[in-house]
C-alpha cells in the first residue's frame, strides 16, 4: 500500500471533520421523537429518497437558487462546490485505471500525481488528464471570482457582503489556497514527468527554470497541509454547511419541522446556514443600519453569543426566507426563541365577550385589532357583505376579540393558547359556514392554529368570488393603481392572484418591480418590537421610493396596517382593495338611481 508522511495532515484532517460530522448527526437524530424517527426512516427506504437525492445535486452542488438570483454569484458557488465533487470523483476513477490495489485509501486519488507520476500515453491517459486540469481550471476561476467578490460584491449583484468570524476567515484562507497548491504541485510533477495537460504543462514550462525536484516534494506537503487546515476548521466555520445541508434537505422532504426552540431541526437549520449573505440585501432593516439579518442572528446561536437585538429587531416579513438559498426557515427559529425570554410575561385572561346572537348565518366577518383603526375598510366591507346577498354577522363589532398573532409573535405561547380557544369558541358556536377576514395576520393565524371546520378566506379572496359569481356589480373606472402585496398574506399565505384579479376589472394595474414573493415589507410590522417609529416610518418611505407609485393614482394594499403605515409617507392616497372594490359598487349603482329618478320625473311630467 502506497504511503508517504506527507499525507498525515490530510488524512487526519479528514478524519477529523468525518468523526466530527457522524458524531454530530448521531446526536440531532436521537434527539427527534419517535415520530420524527419513523417519517425519517420512511423517507430515506422509499422513493421519495430520490427527492432529497435530487434536491441535494441541483441545490448543494448546483446553486440552482443563486443562479436564479445572480448567475455570475451561481457560477462562482457551483463552480467550487460542483467543481471539487467532479474532480474527487474523477480522481477515484482514475485510479482504478492506474492503480494495483482493488481498495485504495482515500488520500491516493488525491495525490495519485505523486503515487502514480507515470500517465499511460493513451487515448484514456490524456483523456484523464486533459479532464483533470479542465476542472481545476474551472475551480480556480471560481476560487478568482470568490476572491474578487471580496472587494466588488455588486458585479455579483450584492450591496453587502458578510462580515466574518475569525474561524470563517482561516477556513476561506485555507480554502483559496487548496486549489492553487494543487496546481504548483502538479505543474512541478509535470515539469519533471510530463504527465499534465493544457494547463499543467503550461505551467510547467514557466516553472522549467526552477530547481523543480527540490521544490516538488514541499510542494505536495504545502497541497496536504492546506487541505488538512481546510478540514480541521470546517467544524467549526460557515462550511459545516456542506454536510449539514444534506441532512437538513433529507429531514426537510421526510416532512420534520421544528416546533420549539432548541428542536434538532432547528440546530441543523442554524449549522446549515453557509453566510452567503444574499439575506442582508433581501432585509430592509439593513438599509438603516442594523446588521441583524440570519447570517448574523444564525451565526450568534450556533457560537451560544445570543443577543436581544438580534432576537427582537426583525420584521418577521418573510423577505430573507424567501431570498434564503439553503430555504432556512429563519423566522420561525427567532419566534421559538422569543418564547424563551416571554413566557414568564403569560397572565390569566377574564374573557369578557360572550356571543349574544347563534342564530346560524352563511358568513361571519371578522375585522380583526388592525381593521378597527382603519374604519374605512370595515364600512367597505359592511357594504359589500350588505350587497352580496349572503347571511352575515360581524364578529368583533365590540372590538373585544383578538386572533392572538400579537402574543404569538412575543413568545407569549400560554397566553395566545387561552385567546385562541376563546376566540376559536366563538366562531364554531357561530354556526357560519365561511370566514372573512380583512388582517392578513388574522388570517394566517387563523388558518395556521386554529384548526376550524369552516373555510377561511381573507376580503380580498372573497371580493374576488363575489365578482366572479355576479353577486355584487363591478363598474371600471378610469385610474391607474399598483398593488402592495402585504408580507402576511403573500409570503405567508401565497394569495397573490386573487387581489389582482379582482383589481384588473376595476382599473389600470401597473407593474411593480417589487411584487408577489419579493414585495417590500411596509416596516410597520408587529413582529419587531426592538425599532421606533421613526425607524418604521422610513422603511415606509424607502418602500415607496423603490415601488415607483408616484406613477399611479392610487396605491392599494390589502392590509389595515400596511394602509395605515404606508398613508404616513405616501405622496399618493393609499386604500385597500375592499375600498376600491366598495367604490366600484356605488360608482355602478349612483348611475342606475338616477336613471330612476329621471324616469319617475319623466312619467309625473306626463300626467
């Protein structure tokens, strides 16, 4: 068996991160339920493995979402990632062709060079060969454009980039120099062997010159000696993502989720985490000033450096989830460890409303906290269910009723369960066979932790049936609008084609660079309680800025409280969709009255 002490810091490297890593999942998928264990076994012995398998290739080696963002940023992540695996492959097939063992340790293929300097001067032996330095040649590009990256982030399509630890700082250091020690080594064996290729030889004719035996043998030291420190701070950096989002992709697609802070799905979601930093131009808090996107709110748990600023000071809009290559769901990872510091704060609730009337009806509206501050939208909504013809009744008309999302929101779970049996009461004793909501955050609570018998839809998907049905009259009007798709109901319950259908038959929809999945949050969040409300007010006004809606009439939402921030700054009027669809009704039923009118004075004049 091949051997030389040059590849003890390799192989002891490897071995480190391999322990390490099989150590660490041991522990994540012993600590799942018995139920988890039994969805992940499921998962893994059938087909649906294939799932994983492919997600794992176009995500983990591919960058199929960076590409998407950024192909320059998708070429310089695929090429490293992808680059290196095809090169670990090609190298254990190229030793079977060269090699006299069936059964090889695994530093051979990586210095097959050194142990097997001879090429077979075949077709196959160049092919290899030719093969070999392609890759290498690619991942040195990628390695060049990493670097670059460093100090021009925005031919990458980033304003920002991350701000480093000092692990992640040896870890890249060690990483950039891999590829290029490999080139060296290999060029030198080439220079003396002539076993390289269109790269390789190339560069061994400039190195012809030089005292290339003596300089060989370091060579390879230097090669093992940077993969070894690649290895040995990989644990411990932002590339224990590289294993970590394996298993993070297998425990995802076998359906496993985490339900409360300090869940293992959790703690691989955190090691998961590789700090590209796309996260901080997808959050609008970092425009003013604050650095407490996921990568650094991540980074802070998996180091146990938690910090309340970074815990509290988030919108929860969604924006960096979205934006998220990795798909870690970082939100709910800041709302399960809210509960930590909060639950202490839970109190005991007299409910003082009681349902006065259970006479069953078809539809029950519920404004909801929000909707009451904006009384627009509640006498819009009132007009509309009056015109639809439907059996109603509004639930909170005494503005006594919460959904809970704001307890939810501060961690404050025992608090939000008592609100939510109550409310949740309420409406099945209300025998109704749909719910309206007009709060998107009503809605998604609803939906989400309720587990009512009955539909739920927000106004702006029921407006859209009404008109679809011809329940209620829709006249066009001449005016030009672009439409904000609110954080809680586009990001967080994916209603996106409903209010612009029922937009497009009223008016002139215009286009919004900013819309469906990448719509800006209003800044006027529940979720951060850390901001003031200047800070949220600007966020408002860098909104508007960005969506151009100097160019409308109107800007329309379709949450009270994106209407009520927005109208703050807006240099236009800003209403919700009930209000343009309510409008749309009166604007069609004004002309049929005087018709009326007209005819009544007509038939007098003749008697």
């Amino acid at each position: 068996m091949k051997f030389d002490w040059f590849v003890v810091p390799f192989l002891a490297g490897l071995t480190f991160v391999f322990g390490f890593c099989g150590i660490k999942f041991y522990r994540w998928i012993r600590q799942l339920s018995r139920g988890e264990k039994l969805m992940l076994k499921k998962h893994v012995f059938s087909r649906s493995l294939w799932l994983s398998v492919k997600e794992i290739f176009s995500e983990s080696l591919l960058h199929r979402k960076i590409f998407r963002t950024h192909p320059l940023l998708g070429y310089m992540h695929a090429s490293l990632a992808f680059g290196w695996f095809l090169l670990i492959v090609l190298g254990n097939v190229e030793v079977k062709f060269y090699s006299e063992y069936s059964v090889n340790p695994p530093y051979v293929p990586i210095f097959l060079n050194y142990f097997e300097p001879v090429t077979a001067p075949n077709f196959f032996g160049r092919g290899f060969r030719f093969l070999m330095d392609l890759l290498l040649l690619v991942i040195l590009s990628g390695v060049a454009l990493a670097y670059f990256k460093r100090f021009n982030s925005r031919r990458f399509g980033m304003q920002r980039t991350t701000q480093h630890h000092f692990l992640d700082r040896i870890a890249i250091i060690s990483l950039w120099c891999i590829f290029p020690a490999r080139l060296l080594a290999e060029s030198l064996s080439a220079a003396i062997y002539h076993n390289g290729s269109f790269l390789t030889n190339t560069l061994s004719k400039w190195l012809s010159a030089l005292p290339v035996e003596s300089m060989l043998y370091p060579a390879w030291w230097g090669y093992s000696i940077v993969l070894g420190a690649f290895f040995f701070t990989l644990p411990f950096s932002r590339y224990m993502h590289i294993p970590t989002e394996v298993l993070l992709i297998i425990l995802r697609n076998a359906g496993i989720r985490s339900h409360y802070f300090g869940h293992p799905y959790q703690e691989v979601d955190t090691f998961s985490c590789s700090r590209c930093g796309i996260c901080i131009d997808a959050c609008q808090l970092a425009a003013v000033g604050n650095s407490v996107q996921p990568v650094y709110y991540l980074r802070s748990l998996r180091y146990q450096k938690p910090h309340e600023n970074l815990t509290e000071n988030c919108l929860l809009c969604g924006r960096c989830v979205e934006a998220c290559p990795v798909g870690i769901f970082s939100t709910d990872i800041r709302r399960h460890e809210r509960t930590l510091g909060h639950e202490m704060c839970n109190t005991h609730y007299a409910f003082k409303y009681q349902l006065k009337n259970n006479t069953p009806i078809e539809v029950l509206y519920f404004a909801g906290c929000m909707t009451h501050l904006v009384p627009a939208i509640k006498k819009s909504m009132t007009s509309i269910l009056d015109h639809s013809g439907y059996s109603w009744r509004m639930l909170d008309a005494d503005e006594e009723i919460c959904c809970g999302r704001p307890l939810l929101l501060a961690g404050q779970i025992t608090a939000a369960n008592k609100v939510i049996m109550h409310t949740r009461s309420l409406i099945e004793n209300s025998h109704a066979q749909l719910l309206v909501t007009s709060c998107p955050i009503c809605f998604k609570t609803f939906s989400e932790n309720y587990r009512l018998s009955i539909p739920v839809v927000h106004h702006s998907q029921f407006i859209n049936m009404l008109q679809q049905e011809h329940r209620i009259p829709v006249h066009r009007r001449n005016i030009s609008v672009k439409y904000h798709d609110p954080c809680e109901l586009g990001r967080g319950m994916h209603v996106y084609n409903e209010p612009r259908s029922v937009i497009n038959r009223i008016a002139h929809l215009q286009p919004n660079v900013h819309e469906k999945a990448k719509s800006l949050c209003c800044g006027g969040s529940l979720g951060n309680t850390y901001i003031d409300m200047e800070t949220k007010l600007q966020l408002a006004d860098q909104a508007l800025q960005q969506m151009e809606v100097q160019s409308a009439d109107y800007l329309i939402t379709a949450c009270p409280l994106c209407l009520k921030t927005f109208s703050s700054v807006s240099p236009i009027a800003v209403k919700d969709i009930a209000e343009l669809a309510a409008e749309s009704i009166k604007d069609t039923i004004v002309p049929f009255v005087k018709v009326i009118e007209e005819n009544k004075s007509a038939t007098f004049a003749e008697k």
